[in-house]
C-alpha cells in the first residue's frame, strides 16, 4: 500500500521525528505537495528540478526548525519568482532539564510542559527524584546533575533549570551547562547564594563572558512569591531571551507586539531606540 | 502532537473529505504566526483557528467551497476599515491563508 503524505506527516508526529511540508502556493503547480524528511521526500511540486531545489531548501529549513516561504524559478531555478513555495519545518519539541526536586522544580516541570518541552527532571536524590512528584514531568532521572548532563542531548533551543541552590551541586552542573550550546541556563538562589555561586564559578576559572550566559537570580522581576509565581517568572525569562525582548509591561511601551521574524526578533528597547534616534534626526534638520 | 494534523489524520481514515487552511505570511500585525493552521470537515467540522477569530467564518465557507471543488486558493485578509460587516482583523495586520482539499 502507497503510504499518503498524510500518514507520513502524522506518523512522524507522533514518533517525534523531524518532517517539512512543502506546498507550492503560488505560481505553476499551486497546491503540488512534498513531505521531506533528513532521509526521503513523499510526493511532488510539479517536476524533478523542483522537486530537487525544494527537499534541498526544505532540509536546510527543517535543520533550523524554520518555517517561512521560498521563491524559485519554474524548474528550481534560484534567484526567480515563479513559483512561490511555503515550508513548514515540525521540529521535536525542545527540551527543558530541571535540576533539584523541590517544589520549584515542580512548578517548573509543568509550566515547561504547558509551553511545549519535553521535561527531564534530574536529582541525585531518589527519596526526591520521584513520580509521585512530578507527575508532569517526561523522565526523572535519579544521578548526579552534572554527570547526567554531560550525556544529555543539547542544542540551541534547549533550556536548562538549575534549581538546586547548593553550591555543593549548583557549580558542577553550570559549569557542564556552560560547554553545552543552551539557549537558556537559569539558576535560583537569593542574592547571597548567587554572589557565592558567582565567586565559586569564578574561582573554578569561569570567565565574565560565560558567566553572563546564565540567567541568575533566575526570573523576570514581577515580585514571584509561590513555587508557581516563580515559574511563571522563569517561563517568562525563557521566552524573554529567545526574543530578544526585555520583559516590560506592553501599556508601557509603543509599537508592535509581534516581531516579524519571531525568533531573531529586535528588542522593544532596541526599537524605541532606534525611534529616538529617527525622531531626534528628523528636529536636527 | 499537532491536534489538527490529528484530526485531520482521524477525519480521512473516517473517509470524510477534509480541507486545511493554514497561515502562510502575517504583515504587520497578527495574533498566529505563520504555520498556523485550521481544519474543516465535510460535515462540519472545525479544529484549530488561523486568526484571533476575526476571519474563521470567511475561512470556513472558504475551505468548503474548497471541499467541493478542489480547488486550492491563497487568501488574503486585512483590516475591515470602512465595510463595518466586511471580513478583516481589528488588529491592523493582514494575513495571507493558503486553503487546500486534502487529497494527498
């Protein structure tokens, strides 16, 4: 049996597997349809040449979980207009380790889940370490947080918790964290177990510039009390730095909500800055 | 787990006939970004939304005609400033919605 584009898009939904649909919408062959995978394609836009210039654009797309329209010229062609093809990459879900199976973590755990990523939760001790616990959670893992880490899969979009707040576990573990490509490394603590951590990091030969990688104290300033005040506090820092936004209250600003491109999106401040800098160019003349 | 592809994938193994519109470009504006994507069923239907609800019911008689026909259409919407009952987004963005049979 001819297995459909489809079942094939479904299928690696459900398997977690990376997949681009690319569809023709616009120009010869609107509505043509290929499914690329990293090894195979399904279906056709039309011709061979096309076919070869859309998988090509469509693995490049899919490899930087990006979604957005390419251009091409009849037979594939570069640098033309013709045919106006829409690819949308469906990447795994990103992944969230939380270190530390306290009560934050917890609240973590969850506001992880309801924002899309696969959640581990890590400790090295197993009385904490536990289902019962973390219900939401994808995997628990019972070990030391930096061992584990060191073994973990990483990349850019992944998002790392430490949560433990003793140093005891804190330092090893971002120390791990800083040779991965994270996108986002947070760690808890007050004022006083940060500026210790800091010191201890430092002491460890940690540099300045790796150490303004991690988010710490973690958490937008919105005065979190509860372990689900201080999630929302952190879910907002991650988002915060994936955009490039500052966290600021929107009826406090001008301009658009949305950033065009999403994911490299200039800053509200960057914005207003530069606005600043138009309005103050326009007096001058 | 995408719940439209899930529907959808649930609708045509029911073997009804099935129309996506998904968002392609968003100017401006927008509340859902590209990707996004809304579903409708022969009998219908409907999973998932392409906007902040301002322009699901133009989608929707938009993906049936589509059912019908065939036919795939790519669809732009904007703002709704002087036709009070025409179909547009308050927002001031304008979106631009690919609609298409499932037949593949």
């Amino acid at each position: 049996m001819v297995v459909s584009i489809l079942e094939r898009w479904h299928a690696a939904l459900v398997g977690q597997s990376p997949v681009a649909i690319a569809t023709v919408i616009q120009g010869p062959g609107t509505g043509g349809k290929v499914l690329v995978s990293p090894e195979d394609h399904v279906g056709s836009a039309g011709n061979e040449d096309l076919d070869r210039a859309i998988i090509e654009g469509a693995r490049a797309m899919l490899e930087g979980g990006k979604t957005g329209t390419a251009h091409y010229g009849p037979r594939g062609q570069r640098r033309m207009e013709d045919v106006a093809v829409f690819i949308q990459s469906f990447a795994p879900p990103p992944k969230m380790y939380v270190f530390g199976a306290i009560d934050f973590a917890s609240a973590v755990a969850r506001i992880g889940k309801f924002m899309g990523y696969r959640v581990t939760v890590c400790d090295a001790r197993a009385v904490f370490a536990t289902r019962d616990r973390f219900p939401s959670a994808d995997e628990i893992v019972v070990a030391w947080p930096d061992e584990f880490l060191k073994t973990a899969e990483v990349d850019k979009r992944t998002v790392i918790c430490v949560l433990t707040h003793d140093p005891k576990f804190d330092v090893p573990v971002l120390k791990a964290a800083l040779e991965t490509p994270a996108g986002y490394i947070g760690a808890m603590g007050s004022r006083r177990t940060h500026d210790n951590r800091t010191a201890r990091l430092k002491e460890e030969g940690i540099t300045d510039e790796e150490l303004a990688r991690i988010s710490s104290p973690v958490g937008l300033d919105i005065g979190s009390r509860t372990p689900e005040e201080t999630a929302v506090a952190i879910a907002g820092e991650i988002i915060a730095q994936r955009t490039g936004h500052s966290g600021g209250r929107l009826a406090e600003r001008s301009g658009p909500i949305h950033a065009q491109e999403p994911d490299t999106a200039t800053s509200p401040d960057a914005r207003d800055a530069e606005r600043s800098a138009a309005e103050a160019a326009v007096r001058e003349r | 787990m995408n719940p439209v592809v899930d529907k959808v994938a649930k609708w045509r193994e029911e073997d009804k006939k099935v129309a996506m519109a998904t968002v392609v470009k968003v100017e401006r504006s927008g509340p859902l970004g590209p990707g996004t994507s809304m579903a409708v069923s022969e009998d219908g239907q409907v999973a998932g939304s392409v906007s902040g609800g301002c322009v699901e019911p133009a989608v929707y008689e938009e993906a049936m005609e589509a059912i019908e026909s065939g036919r795939p259409k790519l669809l732009t919407y904007g703002i709704s400033d002087d036709e009070a009952f025409g179909v547009g987004l308050t927002c001031g963005g304008i979106v631009h919605i690919f609609v298409e049979r499932v037949d593949w």
